[in-house]
C-alpha cells in the first residue's frame, strides 16, 4: 500500500475529500518527523514509537574500489512496533 492508497482509503473511511485526507495525513507525518528531529519520542499507542538512535562512527569499503572510507557518526530514525502491531503481524 502505498501514500495514494492510503489517502483514498482515509477519504472513504471518514467521508471526506481526498484533498483533505491528504492534507491530514502530511500533517501527521510532518509532525512526526519534526518531533523525531528534535530527539522526541512519538508513541502510538498499540501502534509503535519512532525515535532518534545514534549510530557510532565505523569504517567502511567502497565498493568499486575495496578502498576503506570512515563513516562518521550520525543520527537515524528508528521505529519499535507495539504489542497489537506485533500480534496482528503475527
């Protein structure tokens, strides 16, 4: 599934324009990203929670020419599934 899908699947749900679904949806994924940017936690309850993980400097290969590189150390997004989440998966 994808962004369109899910767009059409919300304005179908709650009976109102696609333009306004997606409007709701950019919002809410905005406001994830920015929180996670920030260092937040952002828990959907049942659902999961983003976050920020750190990951450590290392070193590295390029792969056209087997040279090592370093990769320096920097932030990532990370998500953890909810109990629910995982029982439906399952």
């Amino acid at each position: 599934m994808n962004k369109a899908q899910i767009v059409d699947q919300l304005a179908k749900e709650h009976t109102i324009s696609k333009t306004q679904a997606e409007a709701v949806l950019n919002s809410t994924l905005d406001i994830i990203k920015k929180s996670v940017k920030k260092g937040d936690v952002v828990t959907l309850v049942g659902f999961g929670s983003f976050y920020k993980a750190k990951r450590k400097a290392r070193k590295g290969r390029n792969p056209q020419t087997g040279a090592e590189l370093k990769i320096p150390a920097h932030s990532v997004p990370r998500f953890r599934p909810g109990m629910e989440f995982k029982k439906i998966v399952k």
